[in-house]
RNA sequence: GCGCCCGUAGCUCAGCGGAUAGAGCAAUUGACUACGGAUCAAUAGGCCGGGGGUUCAAAUCCCUCCGGGCGCACCA
C-alpha cells in the first residue's frame, strides 16, 4: 500500500459516497489532498476531503468524514481511521502495507522517485547566459546551481530538455572587452570603460603567446585577435568552471549566428522582424520599428530596429526565441537575475507577437541576489566573487548544496565562515553522513552474515521505522512538486528531513546482532530498510549535483 | 513616481489555505568499553512587519500602510 494506492483507494470510496448523495462530483486524485500530517499522532496520512465537499454535498464535514472513514477502514492495508478536530481523515496503515515499500524502493533503485508528470514537454532550459567577457561570478553561480538542479528534476518528471547557454558575443561590449585585452597586452591603463582586473592581463598574456605579433599587427587587426583569441579563451573558461561544477550544458548558443547574413538569403534578426511584422504586433514611428508589447503587459513599447537602421539588443532577443520554438522546443523556460527582471513583459510579448501563448509556451523565473557576509558582490562595486575561487573555496558540494536549499526568489545571505565548515551548520555533511552510514551500515552487516535474503514487511513496527517509511514513500511526490513549481530546493529540504529521520533511526534500531545474539528475520528486513534510505539519499543527491560519499 | 521580489526564533532560512508555526546554528543540559559522536535525546527561544478583509479554517489569498532589495534606454 503506498500513497498513490491509497488515494485511489480513497478517490473509490469518496465518488462512492458522493453519487449516493446526488452529488454531481468530478473528484481527481490531486482533490483528496492526502497528506502526511505534521503529528504523528494523526496517523500515517490525513485527508481534509470531508471539509472540502461537505457543503456541496450539503452535509456537515464530522458526518461526512465519519461516512467516508467507515469505509476506508474496511481498506486491505488500513489499520484504523479515525475522525478528527474539525473534519480529517486520519488513516494508520498496518506495519506490513507500510513496509513494503522498503523491498520498492531498493528494486526500483535510481528509477524511484521519477514520475510522468511532464512526459511529453519539450523544455529549452536557459540559465546562466553570462557575456564571455570576464569570469562566472557567485550570481551566476547560483543560477548555475539552482538551473541545474531545475532541469535534473524536470528530466526526473519525464520531460524532454535541453540546457541552453546564450553566449552573448556580439555587440560593443566586444569591443571593449578586445580594447581591454590590447592594451594589457601593450602594458597600457585600462580604456575608459573598459574591463578591469587581473583576469584581463592573464588572458592578454595567453594572447601574446599565441600570437607574439600582436603587437606588430596594425590596430584594427590586432584588437580583432585579441578580441577573438581572449573570448575564446575567456568562454572555455567559463565551460570548464561549469563542468568542474558538475553543470554541463548541451547547448551553447552564439548571438553572433543571428547576426550573420548567409549567402542565401537575409539574418536571422531581419527574418524575425519580418516573421513578427507578419502577426501584426510591429509598427514604425519615427523612423524605428516597434514591436507593442503593450499588448502584453508591457508598460511602453520597446524599439527592435532603431532609425539609424540598427537593430536593438531586443531585435537578437526575438530571433533568438523563435530559433528556440524552431529547433522544437514548445516550452521555454528562461532564469534570469533580479537586475532583470524589466525583460518579463518584453519576453512574455515577444512570445505573443511570435503566435504562441504567453502563458504557457514561455516562463520567466527570476532569481534574487546573493550577497556575502552583508556585503553585496556586484561587479560596480568591485567586490565580486568569481565561481572558480568559490568552489576552490568551499568545495563543489558545499557550494552546489548552499546555493541549491534555498528558494530562487529569496535573498540570501551566504556566511563563507559556516560554509567551510564540517559540520552541522552545513547541511550538505549531514545528509552526506546518513548516506556514508547507510554504507557502514551495510558493511557491517555483510560482516556479520545479515543479508537481504528475507524480507518481512510487518516487522517493521518501531516508531523510527513507521516515521522513516512515511518520508520514503513521499519522495516521488516532492521531485514531481520540485518539477511543476520550478522549485528544486525542495529536493534538499527533503533529503535533510529524511537524512534526521535516519539518523534518530539508527540510534534506536540494530541491523546488525549485538554479540552473540543470531540474526535474524527482523536484522535482515531492516537491512533492506537501510539500503532504501541510501538510495533515496543518493537519489535526491543526485538531483542536486552533489555526490554522495560511501565513507567521509 | 511606476513595476517585480522579500519582511517568520538572537542568526541563516523552510513552511505558501488546514490540526499545538518548523529546521540548522548560537545558548543551557544530558547520552558511547553496543552497526563511525560529522550522531542522538532534552530545555529555552515567536502578536509569522502593522492594520483591514475573504471562509468552516489565513504565516499562506485580497486590499492598505511601513521597512529592505532590484529594476524602469532607439545600452548590451
């Protein structure tokens, strides 16, 4: 008997009782709200249905619940069902219908806790997106984090995706970057607004000794090989700080390829305008085109092509979101910082202006800002902090976890003190030591002749084990929340509460015979019980981007 | 001025219609000659920013005010 047995059981029941009181219900298993209550004392799964249909059905919630648990109780599995405060359902499964999921989970192995909900989307994941001009720093590093841990879950719901980095390569900021680069190279001050820092002088220096010419080359040669060579330097930089960081992306994608004009026929950005000219949301004032995106909640309209004939940065933004629903992708997530936030309406227009639905084809997610240690790190300031240094720092598992258990639209403040630490203010360690113990524990049993050669779900009555069993069997149910509200640090959340819940079980229940006792049937299910825990911590790890150590 | 996000324990933050609001840290006190003490048990700590509403039920939804952050270009 797991959850979704149990709902549908109940979804049975519910229908039942409502036709024979002439109710007209369309009840989905998502309406019967069956949830594991806070206190233990309410049972193993509650359910607040009464509440919810006893006025339709004209009735009173107690009488109703009454109704509704007189049946439940008569389920296979149920051991009682009681009627509580002001109308829930409260339901006590026997020990062996809970315990069964034990034997599941180890048989399902990493496949338990993916679920179909998202079968079928095609998702073009984009995050990070940063310039090439210069390293990730720890905002990016949190969408990288966060981003990445989003599309774990997603691909765990069933969805089909991509992750997609936009390389933001043309433009002045290009340009600046090449002055920069040149003139560290010739041993000259920074340009006025240019790029600063000890980077720019190491990427010059890699220049010169690709090309030792560079400085004999004519001006406008000599800033297109430094431009070239540093942004390619500069990007590979960027893919492996990602990748040691355990963020891979498939695709990286180059503004420039919109700008270009092939032989055969116009850019892509002029197709775009074309494309959006012809659903009728572009006009011309003034000499500019526009594009209304007023008509999407925009508060002005925003120019795509201006009067001197150049298109706007929002004219690339364009052809790059119709490439995306080109290349098949019908839903287009997009992770973007706080600082931009004014691009929602822009973008959510861009997707009406280009036919789709505003709603449902395109998202924007915004994450907020990150500071350390009260102090805001943005690149004005100067006090930036770069992804490499951070996780050199810290560590990949620190820093992907840290980053990964907080909610994308809350600020947080990162204390570098408590990051470095080994214990429990970093949580990362404790869930990391409840699977490293799951592995000693496992060990030990091997040493003493406890094996997984019987499984006897019903002994599985201790306290410790009925709460642990109820965390197991609502792991599927917090990847599949995690994936429909864009929200993966529920996965972290998760994996601390399971990893306490361990734990308080391991100080009460042996796997392994103390002494000269025999093992027996109850050491050998418990060691399934165990190794169900470590693979849903390795599991969920696994979402998150972090390892999960056998020994620490 | 307008828009978006956030105000929950001393700190960092979960919870986002349900039952007595949670975790970790910090504080106090206990538990190993029993599967790794990177653990566990216990105590203490709150007008969930203020005020109105919506309903059987509000930290959660709506309105308003007060704080804090970030944005409001024919820049990229």
């Amino acid at each position: 008997m797991n959850p979704a047995d149990l709902s549908a059981a109940l979804l049975t029941v519910v229908t039942g009782i409502a036709q024979r009181r002439g109710g007209e219900l369309r009840l989905t298993i998502d309406d019967l709200l069956l949830e594991r209550p806070r206190n233990r004392e309410h049972g193993d799964w509650a359910s607040n249905i009464a509440m919810k249909l006893a006025r339709p059905l004209g009735t009173n919630p107690r009488e109703l619940a009454g109704e509704i648990a007189s049946e439940v109780a008569k389920l296979d599995g149920v051991a009682s069902v009681d009627v509580a405060g002001p109308g829930f359902i409260n339901i006590t499964l026997d020990a062996a219908a809970a315990g069964a999921l034990a034997k599941t989970i180890v048989e399902q192995a990493d496949r338990y806790g993916h679920n179909d909900s998202l079968a079928g989307q095609t998702i073009n994941l984009e995050f990070v997106s940063a310039n090439p001009t210069g390293p990730l720093h720890i905002g990016h590093t949190r969408w990288a984090a966060l981003g990445d841990s989003l599309a774990r879950v997603l691909k765990a719901s069933g969805a089909e995706l991509v992750r997609e980095f936009y390389i933001n390569d043309a433009g002045n900021q290009m340009d600046s970057f090449a002055a920069s680069i040149l003139a560290a190279a010739k041993g000259e001050p920074t340009p006025e607004g240019g790029y600063p820092g000890q980077y720019i002088a190491d990427l010059a220096a890699r220049v010169l000794e690709t090309r030792p010419d560079l400085l004999e080359l004519d001006e406008p040669e000599a800033l297109a090989v430094s431009g070239e060579l540093g942004y390619q330097y500069q990007l590979g930089e960027i893919r492996d700080s990602l990748e040691r960081f355990n963020v891979h992306f498939d695709v990286w994608f180059s503004e420039r390829v919109l700008h270009a004009t092939p032989a055969s026929g116009p850019s892509a950005i002029d197709a775009a305008v074309d494309r959006l000219r012809a659903q009728g949301h572009v006009f011309d004032l003034d000499g500019a085109v526009w594009v209304r995106t007023t008509d999407f909640g925009d508060d002005r309209d925003r120019v795509i092509r201006r009067a001197n004939g150049i298109y706007t940065y929002f004219a690339a933004d364009a052809a790059y979101y119709l490439s995306k629903g080109d290349r098949g992708f019908a839903h287009k997530i997009y992770l973007l910082g706080a600082d931009h936030h004014g691009y929602v309406h822009r973008l959510k227009a861009l997707a009406g202006a280009a036919g789709d639905d505003p709603d449902r084809d395109i998202e924007v997610l915004i994450g907020q800002l990150v500071s350390i240690n009260g102090a805001r790190l943005s690149k004005r300031a100067g006090n930036i902090i770069e992804l490499g240094d951070l996780q050199a720092w810290l560590g990949t598992d620190a820093l992907r976890y840290s980053l990964g258990r907080y909610p994308a639209d809350s600020p947080l403040t990162l204390d570098p003190e408590v990051l470095q630490r080994r214990t429990n203010d970093n949580p990362v360690f404790y869930v990391q030591y409840a699977h490293a113990r799951t592995h000693a524990v496992a060990r030990n049993a091997a040493a003493s002749g406890v094996a997984r050669t019987v499984f006897d779900a019903g002994l599985l009555e201790h306290e410790t084990e009925s709460i642990l069993l109820g965390i197991l069997a609502e792991f599927p149910r917090v990847v599949r929340q995690a994936a429909e509200l864009r929200e993966p640090h529920r996965v972290a959340r998760y994996s601390e509460e399971l990893a306490g819940a361990y734990h308080r079980w391991y100080d009460n229940c042996r796997v392994t015979p103390l002494g000269d006792e025999d093992v027996t049937d109850l050491h050998r299910t418990r060691l399934w019980l165990n190794d169900a825990v470590g693979q849903v911590l390795r599991n969920a790890l696994e979402l998150l981007g972090v390892s999960a150590p056998e020994r620490m």
